[in-house]
C-alpha cells in the first residue's frame, strides 16, 4: 500500500485515535489489532476489501500514531473508542473485525452496542463468556510479556521471543520481520495497560446474545487461543460460522493473508447481496 492509496485521519482526542483509510466503499469495515499489533497489522485487509468497503484500522489508544492516556486500560474505554471511531466516520452500522484482544473488544461493543453491528468477525481471540484462563495461563502469559519491562528490558528486548511464541510453524521469515517491527513499535506504558486489563478483565457476558452474523476464524497452529477455544465460541453465538486457516498461528491475518481474505470474502458473500456471486 502506497501513500497515495492511503489515508492517515486524525481523530480529536482525549485521546486523539489515529485511522488508517483505504477505499470509498458504502459500507465501512473497521479492523481492530490485538496486543502486540497497531494498524499496518493489517495492510493486506486494508488494501484487499477496499474494492468492497471502506476499509479503516485504527490504532488503539497510547499505540502507534494514537495519543498516550491517563489511567489504566479499560475495556469500556476501548469500546467507547470505537463508537467515537464509528460516529466520527458517519457510520450507522460497521462490519467489525477484532484479532485476538482486539476480537474481545469487538465482542464486548457488540454486546454493548449492536444496533451499530452489521457483523463481527472474531480472529484468534477468546470467548467474552467467562474466566477461560486458568491461573496458570495468565501466569505465563504475565511472565512472558510484562515481567521483563518491568525489569527493565525493552520493546526491542523481548519482541524476538513474542514474535516467535505467535507465529506458526509455517510462518515465513518475512512474517517473524514484521511482527517484531510491530512490536517493537509499542509504547512499554500502554503495553502493560492493555496486558493488565486483558488478564484482569476477563467477562463481559453472554456470547449467545451476540445477535451481528459472525465469522470465527483461528489459525490452524494457534496455540495462544486454540482452534477448539474458537469453535466452542462459534457454538455459543446464534449466527457464527467458523473458519481454520491453514498454516497460520495466532496470527492468522499476517501469516496467511490470502486465506484470511478468502474466508472473510466468503462470509460476507452469504451476509451482503450486493457481494454475492452471481448464480
């Protein structure tokens, strides 16, 4: 994706948000990164369903191009950012894409919000049901990504590990480059804000009440949020579909973009006249 393809919006804070903005389609689709992401995560989406949608990724707040804030990170700050994304893009209902803590935030405004729902696509990420953690998998979790900042190491420092404990066994050294690049790009105080919501934060309620047509998707190799986590959450919502992603880890829509695409492309094709093939 080239400049000229791309625009960078600036939403007024506090916090201000940065969008990336690619197409003019009548409906918007708006990706939401995880953790360790920010919005070139999603470079290959932006660019693929701009032909459909307007396709827009932000960056989450105190990440990338989007301002620091005071406080902790809340789940209910995140999805009051996306309803100030929505409403600042004049959108009446977006079709929302979150990949792993990105996906729970997607489910949470769904929840919350789902007269502004066309759809929800749930990428390697965990079901907002209830604790699906054990105390032990919050403790690695814990131990692999924040103890080392607090001990003093950099982003830098420990992006090679991350990077190498999310990607598949598939995964290209291409991949392992621009994931450390994404991470490497974080800022070590919203990075441990966003670590300590995702693990205390861990309900948000009943998936069943998702009401938005859904598309679970999991990388075939993901071993932070499993395939069989990801078909139990497509289970528990009445209108899901599910998709594995051959190949993939965690991060399915990197390590595989043609085939991330083509399950998204296919999901909406049943959802949106518009997109569906002809007979």
């Amino acid at each position: 994706m080239n400049d000229a393809q791309q625009t960078i919006i600036k939403l007024p804070g506090p916090p201000a948000l940065a969008l990336a903005r690619h197409g003019e389609g009548a409906e918007t689709i708006l990706f939401l990164h995880g953790i360790g992401g920010n919005w070139r995560n999603w470079t290959a989406q932006l660019v693929g369903f701009s032909p459909f949608f307007t396709a827009v990724a932000w960056d989450m707040r105190g990440y990338g191009d989007s301002a620091n804030y005071e406080g902790p990170g809340r789940f209910s700050d995140w999805v009051a950012d996306v309803l100030r994304v929505i409403d600042f893009l004049s959108i009446a209902r977006v079709h929302l894409v979150g990949l792993s803590l990105g996906g729970r935030i997607a489910q949470r405004f769904c929840l919350d919000h789902p007269e502004r729902v066309a759809s929800l696509v749930l990428a390697d990420t965990r079901s907002e049901s209830g604790n699906v953690r054990t105390p032990e998998q919050k403790r690695e979790f814990y131990d692999l990504r924040a103890k080392p900042i607090l001990a003093g190491r950099t982003m830098a420092d420990i992006a090679p590990t991350i990077a190498r404990s999310l990607m598949g066994p598939h995964a290209t050294p291409e991949v392992f480059d621009a994931l450390v690049d994404s991470m490497k790009r974080i800022r070590p105080d919203a990075y441990l804000k966003a670590i300590a919501a995702n693990l205390d934060e861990d309900y948000a309620g009943n998936a069943s009440r998702i009401a938005a047509p859904t598309l679970v998707v999991v990388g075939e190799h993901d071993t932070l949020t499993p395939p069989d986590l990801s078909r139990k959450l497509a289970n528990e919502i009445p209108q899901a579909f599910f998709a594995q992603i051959p190949r993939a880890g965690h991060l399915s829509n990197i390590e595989q973009p043609e085939l991330f695409n083509q399950a998204l492309l296919a999901f909406y094709q049943r959802i949106i006249p518009r997109m569906r093939s002809p007979a």
